[in-house]
C-alpha cells in the first residue's frame, strides 16, 4: 500500500469511524429460494404432520410436497393427479389435500349441516345410522366426516401447518417473481441502445 492510498485509507477510516473497510453480507432471511430450498422446507412440515398426525394416503412425501406446490399454483385435484403422471389418482390427491390441512369451500359444501354431522360424530350412532338421517350414502358421510375431523385438527393448532405452506408457497412465488424481473431488467439494460428497427 502506497503512501497515498495510506492516506485515503485513515481519512475513510475517521470518517466512518470503523475498524474495516468491508462489511459482512448475510444471506437475508426471505431471500431468493430455489426449488431444492423449497421442496425441502415443505417436506420439513409435511413430516412434522405425518409425525402428529395420521394420514390417509399412499402418497410418498415427494408426491405430497408436488400436492401442496399445485394447490397452492391454483391447481384442482385433477391437475394435480396429471401431474403425478396418473389423473385417476384425483380422488387420493383430494384426500391427501385435506390431510395436509388445505381445505377448500368446495370440501365444505355438504348436503347437509356440517356442525350437525360433528355433534352426531361425538355420539356412539353407527355410520349407516347418520346416512340414513341425512339421507345420503355412508361414503358421503365418511368423505364428509374425514372434513370435519381435519377441521378440528386445524382449529386445535390455530392453522397452523397451513400457514407455514402458505408462506413457503408465497417466498416461492415472490422469488420466482422478483427472478423474472431481474431477468427482464437486465434484458432492457443489455438491449438498450441497439439499434432494433431492422429491415430485410
């Protein structure tokens, strides 16, 4: 180091009133995730349930974080059975859906009331029994009946396994979008300039 940049260097440091000339960078929390970085955080909660919970899905957790990246892409059941690679499999993701505690309107539409349903579910009736009052099939009552119970899971944890997917899937979303941007900026900046109307 010369005897000039000596110089400069005690002037920077007076005025900055610090021991260092470079500052430390840290990865901010929030930042720009990639995709391992995601999966990997929704498959931490997806097992943090499987742990609390029993599921009622053959699904692998790969499958299961594929069901929480579609749900919340705005996919339906059936999308994101095609994108498993087998659309028959619609029905499994509805169940596996509602497991991991991502309950639509649609899956509380019943043909009947649903607190009704929960008041006769804490009583020893037998499943054909409340068919028969409702007037529906045991299967609706058992469909309906797994909808209920994940709506008591939910509501003894304050949502909170939905929360967690919902700010992972809105870091992703935030990323991906904030990643485009930064492309299509640097796209304008290495653009500007050129010379664009080309004739032939």
């Amino acid at each position: 180091m010369d005897e000039k940049t000596e110089q400069l260097r005690d002037i920077f440091l007076d005025v900055a009133d610090e021991e260092t000339l470079t500052e430390r960078q840290e990865e901010t929390r929030g930042s720009l995730a990639d995709e391992a970085t995601t999966e990997e955080r929704l498959r931490s909660v997806i097992e943090a349930m499987r742990d609390r919970y029993e599921f009622h899905t053959s699904l692998s957790d790969d499958q299961l974080v594929d069901v929480v990246k579609g749900f919340f892409a705005g996919k339906n059941d059936t999308d994101i059975a095609r994108d498993l690679g087998d659309e028959s499999l619609s029905k499994t993701v509805s169940r596996a859906r509602i497991d991991l505690h991502l309950v639509t309107d649609r899956d509380r539409d019943a043909p009947f009331d649903l607190d009704v349903l929960r008041d006769l579910l804490e009583t020893d009736r037998a499943m054909t029994d409340i068919a028969d009052e409702f007037g529906v099939s045991e299967s609706t009552v058992r469909r309906y009946r797994h909808v209920v119970e994940i709506q008591n899971e939910r509501r003894l944890v304050g949502d909170r396994f939905h929360e967690e997917f919902a700010m992972i899937a809105e870091d992703r979303e935030l990323g991906e979008r904030l990643t485009a941007e930064v492309k299509q900026s640097g796209l304008e900046e290495a653009t500007e300039g050129m010379e664009t109307n080309v004739s032939f």
